[in-house]
C-alpha cells in the first residue's frame, strides 16, 4: 500500500512520500493535544537525486537511534486518497478539538 507509485510521482518517491506530505500540510493548520502525536516530530524526509521526496525508512530512523513512528504511520494512511486542489489538499476529518475547517 505505502510502497505503490505516488499520484504524483514528479514530486514523490512512493505513496508513503505523498501520505506524509499530505499529513505535514494538513499538521499546519491543525491543533493536536496529548503526547501520543510526538513521534510526528520524528519524521525525516531527504531529497533524492531525481528531486523526489522520500521518507526514511524505519530502518534508516532506528539506526539514528529514533524509534519507529506507530502513530504517524497510522495517522498517514487517513491521507491515502484524497484530492488535490489549488492551493493545498481537501482533507474531510471528523471534528477533532482544535481542528479549524475551512
């Protein structure tokens, strides 16, 4: 599932690239409470030669002593699907405390 072709693969290494991106600007403009989020703060991407996005693996993380991201993987897959649109991503979220729609 995360390894499959982007929708975009100009821009993205894999799926699980653009799942994260989409989180990431989903993340600014949302307001999350409780220490269950932190290992978002984790993640690291790098840019690959061909200019794609990719995510580290879990395997690149815990040799830099990061523990494997549970919670980010499984808040990512919410950003499987969705629609681009100009200006950003349409994301449909439940009514989460702090989330602002626009």
């Amino acid at each position: 599932m995360a390894g499959t072709s982007a929708d975009n693969s100009d821009d993205f290494y894999n799926k699980r690239a653009e799942m994260f991106w989409r989180q990431k600007e989903w993340l600014n403009t949302s307001l999350l409470e409780g220490n269950d989020w932190l290992d978002l703060l984790d993640l690291r991407y790098k840019i690959q030669s061909d200019k794609k996005i990719k995510i580290k693996s879990k395997e690149e993380m815990i040799k830099e002593s990061i523990q494997s991201p549970d919670v980010a993987d499984a808040l990512s897959l919410t950003f499987y699907d969705l629609p681009f649109q100009s200006g950003g991503v349409k994301v449909f979220l439940p009514q989460w405390k702090g989330y602002n729609k626009k």
